[in-house]
C-alpha cells in the first residue's frame, strides 16, 4: 500500500508541476523589467514516509529525530520527497538539505513545540540586522532544489513566545491570556511569556535588539524566531500549505535566488507581535501568487537589510513577480522597507485584493538606511476597509503605526550621503480604493523629495483626498 501511495503521489505531482510550469510562463507576459525565468527545484522521485523512521502521530511524540533521519537517509542517496502523513505531528526544528521536497499530506498537520530549550541560540539576520536568534522550526542554510508542498497544516507554536497588549486584544482574549505562565508590564498593559523577555524587552527598543549584558539564555524566549527561515537557498518551491501561528514572522527568505512560491494561506492573530506574513529580504527572482495572507503585522514585505548591516552586504531584492494575492488583517498589504538599505529594484505588483488592511500600498523608510527603491510597478490593485492609507510613502519611519504619524512638518534639510534613503521611478495604475482612509500620503525628505510617481486611473472613494510633502514630479 505504502508503494502505491508513493507512485500516485509522484505521478501527481509530475502532472501538477507541468500545469504550473505553463500557467506561470504568462506571468513573465508585458513584464515592465528584464527578469530570467525562475527555475523551479530538482527534486529526485524517491520517496519515503516519516513513520518509516519512527515518525508517531499522536501530538505528543516528539518527531525532531525521525525527520532528522529520514531527510539524512534521503540526502544520503541524492534527495527525494519525505511525506508527512495525515495526522498530528510535534517536532522541533527541522533543517532541510540540497534536493529535499517536505510533502505535507492536505491532512497533516505539523506543529511545532514551543519549548524554547529546543531551539539553539545562533547567528543570523533578522530585521536587516546581523544578531543571534532562536534557530527556526523549519530552516536551510545554503540549500539548494528544495520544497515544501503538500497542502498540510503548518503551526509555529507561536502563543508562548510572543509578547501581547492589552490594547489590541478584547475583554474575553485578555482574561484568556492572563491565565497563561508569564509576566504583566510594570503598568499591566502587556503580558510577557517570562521574566527574561520582560528584561529583554526593556533595553531592547525599536530595534528589537536587547542589551548585549544580558544572558541571551535568559532572554531566550525574546530571541524568538521566525517559522521559516531560508539563508542562501537556491532553487525553492513552497506550494498549497497553510502557515499559521509563528513566534514571530512567518516566512523568511533572506539572500536567495529563484524562488516561487504559489498557492499558500498564512495566518497570524490580528495581534501578534512582529506577526508578518512573509519577508522577501535580499533575494533576486522571485514568484509570489495565489496566496492569501491575514496576519499581525505586514503581509507582503520586502526588504533588502538595515542600515551600516545592510550597505554592507549590499545585497539588493530584485526581479519579483506578485501576482493574484488576497491580503485581509495586516498592517500594510504590499510593503516597501523599512529596511531597504541593500536597494530594491524590478517589482511588479498585480491583480492583487488587499481587504481591511490598515494600509494597502506602503513604502517606509528614515534617515540612516541609505539604499535605493526604485522601478516599482503596482498594477490592478482592489483595496476596501482600507484603515489609515491607501498608498503611502513615509521617509520618516520610526517604529511607529502609519495612524499616528504627524507628517508635513517643516524642518531643515540634512546633508545627502549613503545613508539617505532615495525612492523614486514608482508606477501606480488601475488602483480602486473604498474606505474611511486617506487616499494617498506622501512624506518625503527635504533633502531627498520622493520622485517620479505616477498614478493612472486611481479611483478612491475616502475620507480624506492625497496630501504630499517632499516630493517631486508626482503625476496625479
């Protein structure tokens, strides 16, 4: 029986990956930019079952050895695909290797535990910034011809490990979370998960980075990572699985090249601390589409490093295609920076639906980034219940929500060198907007004015009409 699962399984998915494969060649179709096509993983046709390696779906029975054996035995003979029955799996980290497809069975659910004594303390990047974080519960580091398919459930285990405030949850949810082990703010307003995140958390500031005094083993749980970490891959598919309840952001593709990602569902409470949907940060060729995001902070977001970090690895995010992606509860639906100061080039941005975002196009940035965003294309784009603003450009980004900002004020103009943020060359078309939002904001720098922005049949329906400071040739 085993055998035949497995032949039926890689007979379908040889069948799905050519319908695919013609469907995304309209994608490259009037692309505004020169852009290779992205290459799609190879992936041997072996294949081997999780319980053939110990693997027990109970939800209780750690399963970090028998994935840890079955993609070793894989590897060891050149790859293949390691199936995830049906049923409920916990695990700790699982790190995948060159030529290794994760297939989730559609009713599978992989959850990850949340004890924070399984996941090492290592080096990495997050938030543009090299720092040391908890190793993620699904990571590759310099892989290569890797997926995750299937269409199974992904959790994160992420409850424990998040801070929450008092003010975006309800009276219910907030007597719920008061039940949980942790620790309250000084003032009761937050709840932390322990002492050491408490302590992290009060020297940490806007940056998420904590004072270096403190034991990173007693702040362990404010080093939360994020539920998929891809470093230096090449060559990734990630199709059809559902991604839900990370510590912190959801997915995290950093520094890799063709990347297609299609068909996903990712999930986050509407309150989840540094909740993102996915960070496309530093990577060139690149496939978004199909996919719905409903989360706790920016859904679709691209980034390229932060600050001295960031023009340091100089690494750019270029050549990404968006396409056919619904975005519900999220700070920003499509999301520019803050951390841009590798440069972003090459995005185009269509057919997508953004639906009770707080902003719908969102280009963020400050003094001190450097890096330069340009020829961005956002095309056919449905925004309604839009919050705060539907498009928005913000050089003076401070940590803060687009709500509270006080733009437009006067104040002298800084010397430009490479630490001046520069967006300019953004192309906004067949834009429909309903909602209580201001329709357009922008507030550049005096120094460096956002530049050459243009708008094409933009129809709004808001409360407040477009308002620009700083800018320069803006074609309304």
């Amino acid at each position: 029986m085993n055998r035949i699962f497995k032949s039926l399984s890689i007979i379908a998915s040889a069948v799905f990956a050519l319908a695919c494969a013609q469907d995304e060649s309209s994608l490259y179709e009037g692309l505004p930019f020169e852009m290779p096509k992205v290459q799609l993983p190879s992936i041997p046709s072996r294949s081997v079952l999780l319980t053939d390696f110990g693997g027990v779906a109970d939800c209780s029975t750690l399963n970090t050895d028998a994935f840890s054996k079955a993609i070793d035995a894989l590897s060891e003979q050149g790859g293949g695909r390691l199936i995830v029955p049906a049923g409920l799996w916990l695990s700790g980290p699982i790190t995948l290797k060159d030529h290794i497809e994760l297939f989730i069975d559609k009713d599978a659910i992989l959850i990850f535990s949340d004890d924070p004594e399984l996941y090492p303390i290592i080096d990495t990047n997050f938030e543009g910034l090299d720092v040391r974080r908890c190793v993620s519960p699904i990571n590759a580091l310099g892989a290569h011809d890797i997926a995750i398919t299937g269409g199974g459930v992904i959790d994160g285990g992420g409850t424990m490990w998040r801070e929450v405030k008092r003010r975006k949850v309800s009276e219910d949810q907030w007597k719920e979370i008061l039940k949980r082990d942790g620790v309250l703010s000084d003032d009761g307003k937050v709840w932390f998960p322990n002492e050491g995140y408490k302590a992290a958390r009060a020297t940490a500031g806007s940056l998420n980075k904590p004072s270096d005094e403190l034991d990173e083993n007693y702040i362990k749980t404010f080093l939360r990572p994020v539920l998929l970490s891809l470093r230096e891959c090449e060559r990734v598919l990630i199709e059809d699985c559902s991604f839900q309840n990370s510590p912190c952001w959801n997915l995290h593709p950093l520094w890799c090249k063709d990347l297609t990602i299609r068909n996903i569902n990712v999930r986050n409470p509407h309150y989840s601390a540094n909740g993102d949907g996915i960070d496309i940060d530093a990577c060139e060729n690149v496939i978004l589409t199909g996919s719905s995001f409903d989360v706790g902070d920016d859904a679709i977001c691209i980034k390229s490093g932060k600050d001295e970090d960031g023009r340091r690895h100089a690494r750019k995010c270029r050549n990404l295609i968006i396409s056919d992606c619904t975005v519900y509860h999220g700070h920003g639906g499509f999301v520019v920076g803050s951390e841009m100061s590798g440069g972003v080039e090459n995005i185009l941005v269509r057919d997508c639906r953004f639906l009770g975002t707080d902003v719908g196009l969102r280009f963020k940035s400050a003094r001190g980034r450097g890096g330069e965003v340009k020829d961005i294309w956002c095309d056919n784009i449905y925004m309604k219940d839009i919050v705060n603003y539907g498009i928005i450009f913000n050089l003076h980004y401070a940590g803060v929500a687009a709500s509270e900002l006080a733009g437009g004020q006067v104040e002298p103009a800084f010397t430009v060198d490479e630490t001046t943020p520069s967006f300019h060359d953004i192309h906004i078309s067949n834009v429909s907007l309903a909602g209580p939002c201001q329709a357009v904001y922008i507030n550049g720098l005096p120094e460096m004015p956002v530049r050459n922005v243009d708008f094409k049949n933009f129809n709004y329906v808001t409360a407040k009409a477009p308002e620009v400071h700083y800018a320069e040739n803006i074609s309304l």
